[in-house]
C-alpha cells in the first residue's frame, strides 16, 4: 500500500467472467495489494456454482450472512444441487434482464455481488474492488448495491463513460434508490428508457459505505470529462493502454490496420501522464505494466501505481480451469503463445484481445462449427422497433434474428459469443442438445508474450509470487 494515502500500489485487475474470482481477490488483499472480483454475470456464475453442488461450501457460507433471508432461500431452493448436475446436464439458465423491475432477477443479482464481495473480504481487514462494464448496463444497479451491501472498497469501470455511477454511490450511500439513463441504439425516451432500482423493493434498507470509484480510461479528454463532469466524487483513474486483456478502447482517428487485420494504436491514442498528474487524483497505469520497475517508473511521473491482469489470469488462484492454465503456460515455456486484437470479436464493437488457441473459438473452425445462440444477453443493445416497443439484439445472436430485429447482416461477421465463451473458461461451460459443450475463449494482454520470462521454467505459481515480482 502506499502507505501516506492508504491507496493500494498494485491493483489486480478484475478479468472476464470470474477469472478474476472471489479466491484470487482475497489472496491479493490479504498480501496487502487490492484484490479486485470481476462483476461481469455474477447472477449466472452464482447459479452455476449451486448446480454443481458448491463443493466447500463456500458459497452457501457467504449466502447465509446476506440479510435478505427469503431472496437466499429462493436462489436455493431454485438452483442448489447438493449431487452436482448429472453427466451431460445443461445448466438451468437465470433469466435474461429486461428493463423494469423483478423482485428475483434483481434479488439474485444483489445476492451474487453481495457473495463474491463477502468471500473476497473473508479473513483479513483490507480493501477489496469489484470491476464492472459500463457497457453491461441492465444488471448494473442492483449490483453495485450488492457489492456495497457487502462492504465493497472500491468500484472500478472501464468499457464506455461511467460518468453517472458516482450519484448512483451517493443514492445507495444514503440509503435511497437510483437511477440510471439506458443507452440505446436509435432514438430513446428520455421518460421511459430509465433503469431503476429501489432497495425496498427487495426488502432492503439503510445507508451504505460509498467505497472509492475508479473509472477505467484511455485518454486524457475523458479523464478531463470526467473529473470535472461526473455526477459526483470521482476517486482516481486506471490509465489503460492499448496493450491490455479484454476489450480496448478503439483507436482515434481513422482506423488502420497491420497485415494480421488488427487495427493500429498511434501517438493519439497515448495518454499524457504529466497532463493525468495535473487532475491530482490518484492513478495507477494498467497494459504492460506487468513487469519488475514499472511501479517506479509510474510514480516518477505522479502516478500512485500499477494494475496488472496477464500475469494474474495464469496463477494458481486464478478463477481459469486448471486445463486453460496449465496449456497457455506449457506453451508459453515452448514459443510465445500470440494473443491478437480482434476488431470483430466482441458484439459490442470494442477491440476484443483474443488467445490463439486451436481448441477456442480464435479457431476459425471452432467458431463456424458453432450454432449461433443467444441464451445468457449480458452484452445485448435495446432498441426500439419501427412500432416503438422495446427489444433487444446482438450481433452474435443467430443471424436472421440479428436482421429480423433491423440489424445489419455485415455486422454479424466474425462475432463471437462472448458470454458462454467467457463461462466456458472458468468450468461453467454450457451444454448443448447435440451434447457438445460450449468452446472457451480466453484473452490476455500483450505481457502473455513475455510470460515464460517470469515463469523461469516453472509450471505453477502464486499471486503472492507475481506480487513480490512486480515489487522486486
């Protein structure tokens, strides 16, 4: 920690959906560094944790200290399966959101914040963080409530402009409701296209502890935006270049592309850290970061630290199947494994950072043997039809429903489902009628070329070893 402001020097990046888990985020902040859960579809991991049985019982502990017993019993009686499911059982889908209230749908998702927080913050009395895509609005609320609920630290956000949560921390600080805009595509209602969430509506109530917001940004405008224009305390920044896991922000300017199809990052897209320190807030600088004298080199510019995701993913602690971590680091100590920036992987249209590995569906392969499905929508866009109802679509939905819903059919090239990908990757893979399993997708940042410099011939190894490099 940095000791004269209490602020963390190493913040562990929140990865993917649960990569970045309640068990890595407790043994980061029990090492004295911010351990950060991913918030991404933490209703399904919850649910899909149940089903398998919640083998330790970890889950069920952390259920039991969530004051809101009648939400806890639905979830249980719902989705607990004390055997785990049979051989060749798909998983018993949550109910994809919609705007307007549902006492379950929200109740689930407050719990299964409230759960990933509580199993973070378990055995030490350091800070924890839960990391959020603005892009994902329709859950957002409810979560942020059951991550505070829990006594959450900090609250970080990257992937689109985050400029309305600070009130929303303010709302529930106090003990009240909040709202938020919904963006969508076309024309919306400023009256209608609101997201609400009222805690007594799920039997909640009283003020909670405002932890510390972090909006995740990749240029010096919108940090600029945002620390002026924000609805309310921003606390720091996360400085994300080009170069990190999971989605970037997209180039400025006109795009430009290598001969491998990637587009290309210029000297617009480089962020003035001297301009940043002028904020004077607090900010850590994340993409590359993961080596040894980066931390001394953030703070000779102002900065307060570094966040680091690659070296993470691959630990032992890392909410990755043991098979993921174990093929990326074998491979890793034979040739660099190549990680590429997809312009059309992801549906929301942001750069995505893909791993090349032939049994994902970076495979060319893989993904055309897939049928298409949209059964989990965490990443789908409203909008409104020619008739003025609300819908929603996404672009690696089936295609003639992408199109039927007056999407364009190009926008559907190359997009990968992001959401059973991202489930896959952690164990939770779904099962489909021809029995088939759903394929994994994993992402990384640039560092995962340089990861067998770090592992020096081993084959395993701790988040306290990548924190004591990092520091070395």
């Amino acid at each position: 920690m940095t000791a004269a402001m209490g602020l963390p020097t190493i913040i562990q990046g929140g990865m993917g959906v649960a990569v970045s888990g309640w068990v890595l985020a407790n043994a980061v902040s029990s090492a004295g560094q911010l351990g950060v859960v991913s918030g991404t579809a933490l209703d399904a991991v919850l649910a899909r944790r149940l089903q398998d049985g919640d083998f330790g019982g970890h889950v069920r502990r952390a259920m039991e200290a969530f004051p809101l017993r009648d939400i806890a019993d639905q979830v249980m009686a719902k989705y607990f399966r004390p055997e785990g499911r049979g051989e060749g059982e798909p998983y018993e889908l949550v109910p994809m959101f919609r705007r307007g209230a549902n006492r379950f749908r929200d109740g689930l998702t407050t719990l299964a914040n409230f759960v990933e927080v509580w199993l973070a913050r378990e055995g030490h009395g350091n800070p924890v963080g839960i990391n959020y895509l603005t892009k994902i609005q329709m859950p957002t609320l409810p979560s942020i409530y059951g991550a505070m609920m829990a006594g959450v630290d900090y609250i970080l956000m990257g992937a689109g402009i985050p400029k309305d949560i600070p009130a929303v921390l303010d709302r529930f600080a106090e003990g009240g409701g909040a709202t938020l805009k919904l963006d969508m595509e076309g024309t919306a209602d400023p009256e209608k296209d609101v997201l609400r969430f009222d805690p007594g509506d799920i039997g909640a109530s009283g003020p909670q502890k405002r932890p510390r917001f972090l909006p995740i940004i990749a240029s010096n405008s919108l940090a600029t935006m945002l620390a002026r224009k924000a609805s309310g305390r921003i606390d720091g920044f996360i400085i994300e270049g080009p170069t990190a896991g999971g989605h970037n922000a997209p180039p400025r300017g006109k795009k430009v592309y290598n001969e491998k199809g990637e587009p290309l990052y210029g000297e617009r897209d480089v962020v003035d850290l001297a301009q940043i320190a002028e904020l004077g807030l607090p900010f850590w600088v994340a993409g590359g970061a993961g080596r040894p004298g980066v931390i001394a080199e953030v703070q000779a510019a102002g900065g307060t630290g570094i966040q680091v995701g690659t070296l993470f993913a691959y630990c032992d602690e890392s909410g990755l199947t043991d098979e993921y971590r174990q093929t990326v680091i074998r491979r890793s100590l034979e040739a660099p494994v190549e990680v590429r920036t997809s312009d059309t992987a992801s549906p929301t249209g942001f750069p995505f950072k893909t791993v090349d590995l032939a049994e994902s569906v970076s495979d060319e392969a893989v993904y055309e043997a897939r049928t298409r499905i949209c059964d989990l929508g965490y990443l789908r866009t409203p909008y409104r039809g020619d008739d003025g109802r609300l819908d929603y679509r996404c672009a690696s939905e089936p295609v003639d429903d992408f199109v039927r819903k007056g999407g364009k059919e190009e926008d559907t090239v190359g997009r990968r489902c992001l959401c059973n990908a991202l489930m896959t990757n952690v164990g939770h893979a779904q099962v489909r009628p021809d029995g088939r399993s759903e394929p994994a997708l994993l992402t990384s940042g640039d560092d995962l070329s340089v990861l067998a410099r770090f592992l020096k011939g081993r084959t395993r190894y701790s988040a306290r070893d990548v924190i004591d490099y990092l520091l070395s």
